[in-house]
C-alpha cells in the first residue's frame, strides 16, 4: 500500500489528538496526586510546584473508624482473586461441555448464557439481597463474590465456548481411542492448549471483582468489608476538599489493573472476538 | 452397561457446576424478583400479614410514577448518545491503528487506558476536572476562548447528562476501537492490493472491503455496547448521583434507589422486571436482524 506523505501526516496527527483524549484524565489523575492541596485549588497547572509525596503517604497510613485502605485493598484482592478462580474453573468446564456434547436442552441452555447478558445488576440485587440475607451471607467477602458470579460466570462460559471450538476434536479422539478418561484428556490435553483463552477469562473475572461498584456499595455494610471502590467513593463525599489525597488513592487502585491490561491485552481481544463471534 | 450410562452422564459432569450457577443465582432470583413484583414488599412499613399478594399494584405505582417516564427517557437518550460516540469515535479509532506509522504500538497500548481504569475512579477524576472554579475543562475552555465564563457541569441539569455521557463516551470508546481493529486485521490484505491496482480511493476501500469486513463483529460490538448500557450504573450514579434534578437518573439508578433507598422493594422489583422485559424485546429484535442479516449473505 502507498500512502501519499501528506496523508500519513494527517494519520499521525489524529491519532496523536486521540491519544490525547484518551490520556489527559489519567495523566491529570497522576499530576494531582503529586499536588499539596492549595496548588488543587488554584490556577490548574499541569506540572505540580512543589510535588510531594504526602497524598500517598496520607492515603496509606490513615486509619479511622470509618477509613482503612490498606484494608480495603485486601478485600479487593480477596474478592477479585476468588471470583477469578470460581469463574474460571467453572467456564472451563462448562465451555468443553457446550462445545463438544451434544445433549437435551443444549439450545436452550445456550439461550439462557447469552440472555443472562441482559440481565440488569440493579433487578437482580433485589432478590439477592433477600435470599443472601436469609443465609446470612449478607455483608461477606464470600457472598460478594457469589453474587459476581452471576455476570462473570455466563460470560467467561461463553468465551472459553469459543475457544474450545476452535480445537481440532480429532487430537481428543485419539486419547479416548486410548481408554483415557474424558476428564483426563481434558485436563492433560485440551486445557493446555487453551491458556490464551484460561487467560482472557481470568483477566475478565479479575477485573470485574477489582471494579465493581453497584453489589458490593449494596451488600457491603460495615467498612471493614468494603472494597476499593466502596472505600475511594466514600472519600470524596467527606473530604471534599483532599483531592492531592483522592487521586493519590485512585492511582494506587489504577495501576494493577492497567499493568495488567496492557501486558495481557492481546489475550482479552483473542477471547472476545472467539466467544462472542462464532456462534 | 456401567460405561455406557457413564458415558451418557459424561456432558452432565462437564456441565454440573455451571446449571448450579445458574439455576441458584440466577434462575432462583429472578423467579423470585417476579415473584416479590406482586408482592406487598415495603421493607420500611412491613405488614403483620407478611408479604401478601397485591396483583398488580407494584406495576400500576410505577407505570404511574413520572419518575419512572422520565428515567426510560434518560436511559434511551443516554444509550443513542453514547453507543453512536463510542462506536464512531471507536471506528476512527481502529482505522487509524490500521494504518503503517512509526509508533503505531505505542499509541496503541495507551489508548486503551481509559477501558482499563476503574469506573468509581474514572469518574472521581472527571469529577475535579468537571469543577465549577478549580477544574481544568473550565480552565482551558476559558482560555481557549470558547466560554467567558465557569460552568457547573456536574449541577446543572441541563448540562449534567451530556457531561455523563462524555465520560461514558471517553470510557468506552477503546473497547470499540480493539475490538474494530482485531476485525480489520483479519482482513486479507491482498484484497487491498488488488483494490490499488484496480485504482480504488481510499473511501471506496473502506466502503466496500473495511466495512463488509468487519461486520460480524461490528454487530457484536454493537450488541454488547446496547446491553452493558442499559445495565450500566456506576458512572451516572458516581458522577452525579443520578441528579441533578434526576436529570442522570437512568433506569438502573431509579430501580435501585427504589429498593435501596425508598425501601419499597415490590415496587423496585416491578420496575426492575419493565427493564428486563424492555431489554429483552430490544436483544430478540436485534439477534432477528442479525439473523436476516446472515441469510442475505
């Protein structure tokens, strides 16, 4: 392909603009955090005058009867970790079973995977909120990470459907030919070909545990079971005034998941584009 | 004989822990969301009859509620808005990405970031660049010579919906953009070759190879954006707490503010299940135009 200079000239440029856009929020985000707070409070300047490291510390170090984030980052950690384990292990499973039996109520089955995308969080925190409330798993780690189940499993299923699919079931038959257990050829065979797809799923699960918002500000009752998002958001109604600290915070939760963005990317885009393409 | 029925349970073992998820978090609530949506079920004044039936009471207290009118209008206004921003400045996106330049991988990592960073988080930091006297869009606006004066972005209702709907815009957009981009990579570049020698422009390149294309997953796209949308709830809900005015007041956040904070939870659930049905009429109309779509091809 020839591309006259002026035209990728104007390529450059537009993508430059829309780095930009994408970027500036972030990169302001980072240029706070650095900022005591008479300079937020002022003419905004990019570059802080006197950048201190006093919002991190802050951040960090304050505990109070209603603030803890070290505490909450642990939570955070545990749930994310939790729900990334259960997700997987039951998409794996259930994805070899959607892609390679064919059973009863398979249609139907496939049906309610691609409907439990619809459902809206906000209906069914209502029903959950009682049943978890009747076991007593109300305001748990255990039960948040349940209740995450309901979006990440389904779609984690879906994805890992798409991969196994694209696996020649001829390097399975083979094995059973053998007298393997099917349980075996999947564990020692199929599954170790599908690590970009146990990686996209994972990478989702996690991510959906780390973010949330809407579940755990519900269920979560008492602070010292809050998570990350829970905890920043709570900041900002009662020291408005902090936002050195504020963003201080807000680049602490940011970094794990955008390092683990970018070092995972290519597996994430391989994982939707095979789960949610072929049907 | 023994092998036989265990080959014939082998799906259900594969298959068993997925029909529990299911079944017990999903199929259970929502019977039960229906259920409670005939139900006198107003946990600030519990009745000593316990939750009895009501009919249809709960439906006709929302379908009578212009609350409830006005946050379907919201929500379709804010779904149209921000699927049409993000999948438009989505595509450009993926087209620019698509072409040959020096740094092309850079760009490529970091336009990503905003899909990466946490929604409450993405939205504290909107929130002070949104400040009526401190933020930086005022700042360089005014500087810019664009406006002569400081607006409240987030407290004035005319202006609160779309400033959602810029961050959602901003948040969202890289996602189209990837998964746009993975599509015309798949595309044989031979077919590009062959439109050069033939003397092809480059709309007519993009018009009659990048868009057929990529269609499949232009429409997935497309899909998922509509869906995650009517159930999305942290950026309008952080931002701007559904206010001012209920002027960011989608259907999530009136659904939820119902049972969560009105206590009226039949009444919640009745709204919450009109949402179900809304999106569930919306994704059957949309996978039959997906399907007409295959057969003419």
């Amino acid at each position: 392909m020839r591309e006259s200079k002026s035209k990728k000239f104007i390529v450059i440029l537009l993508t430059i603009l829309v780095c930009i856009f994408a970027l500036f929020p972030f990169a302001w985000m980072l240029s706070t955090s650095f900022k005591p707070a008479e300079e937020v409070y002022s003419t905004p300047r990019f570059i802080p005058e006197n950048p201190t490291l006093e919002g991190y510390t802050k951040m960090i170090t304050t505990q109070t009867s209603t603030f803890d984030f070290m505490k909450w980052a642990g939570n955070s950690a545990v749930v994310s970790l939790l729900t990334t384990l259960f997700s997987m292990v039951i998409a794996a499973l259930g994805g070899y079973g959607l892609s390679r039996f064919r059973f009863r109520g398979k249609s139907t089955l496939t049906y309610v995977i691609l409907t439990t995308q619809v459902l809206p969080g906000s209906l069914l925190i209502i029903p959950l909120y009682i049943i978890m409330g009747n076991l007593g798993i109300l305001d748990s780690k255990f039960g948040l990470v349940l209740a995450y189940a309901t979006f990440s499993v389904p779609f984690c299923t879906w994805m890992m459907k798409g991969f196994f699919d694209t696996i020649p079931i001829s390097l399975e038959e083979a094995a059973t030919v053998d007298g393997s257990g099917r349980l075996r050829v999947f564990a020692t065979i199929v599954l170790p070909l599908t690590v970009p797809g146990l990686i996209a799923t994972g990478l989702f699960s996690f991510i959906t545990g780390w973010n949330e918002y809407l579940f755990a500000s519900t269920f979560m009752k008492s602070y010292e079971n809050w998570t990350l998002p829970m905890g920043i958001a709570s900041f900002q109604g009662q020291y408005t005034t902090d936002w050195g600290t504020l963003m201080a915070g807000s680049v602490l939760i940011t970094i794990p998941v955008v390092i683990l963005f970018l070092t995972l990317q290519k597996h994430l885009v391989g994982g939707m584009t095979a789960g949610a393409v072929k049907q | 004989m023994k092998t036989k029925w265990k080959k014939k349970m082998e799906p259900y073992l594969f298959l068993a822990p997925l029909l529990i998820v299911i079944i017990v978090f999903l199929l259970i609530p929502i019977i039960k969301a229906a259920i409670m949506s005939f139900q006198y079920y107003y946990i600030a004044k519990p009745s000593a009859d316990g939750n009895y039936f009501v009919g249809l009471e709960n439906y006709t207290k929302v379908l009578s509620d212009e609350y409830f009118y006005n946050s379907v209008k919201v929500t379709a206004l804010y779904i149209l808005v921000t699927v049409l921003g993000r999948y438009l400045i989505g595509f450009g996106t993926a087209m620019l990405l698509n072409t040959k330049f020096l740094g092309r991988g850079l760009a490529r990592a970091l336009v990503i970031i905003p899909w990466a960073i946490p929604e409450v988080v993405a939205c504290l930091v909107w929130i002070l660049m949104y400040d009526q006297d401190y933020g930086v869009i005022n700042y360089l606006l005014n500087h810019a010579g664009i406006l002569s004066r400081n607006i409240a972005y987030l407290q004035d209702p005319g202006i609160a919906l779309p400033a959602a709907m810029a961050v959602n815009i901003w948040k969202g957009f890289p996602f189209v953009a990837v998964m746009l981009l993975a599509g015309m990579q798949s595309v044989s570049s031979e077919l590009y070759e062959a439109a050069d020698i033939d003397g092809a422009s480059g709309w007519q390149k993009m018009r009659y190879i990048t868009i057929p294309s990529i269609k499949p997953v232009s429409s997935i796209v497309f899909l998922l954006l509509i869906i995650w949308t009517i159930k999305d709830y942290a950026i309008a809900y952080v931002l701007a707490k559904g206010g001012p005015s209920r002027a960011t007041e989608i259907l999530t956040i009136y659904v939820q503010q119902t049972g969560f904070r009105y206590f009226d939870f039949g009444k919640a659930a009745a709204a919450g299940m009109l949402m179900l049905l809304i999106s569930l009429v919306f994704t059957y109309g949309y996978f039959k135009l997906l399907n007409r779509g295959e057969a003419v091809h």
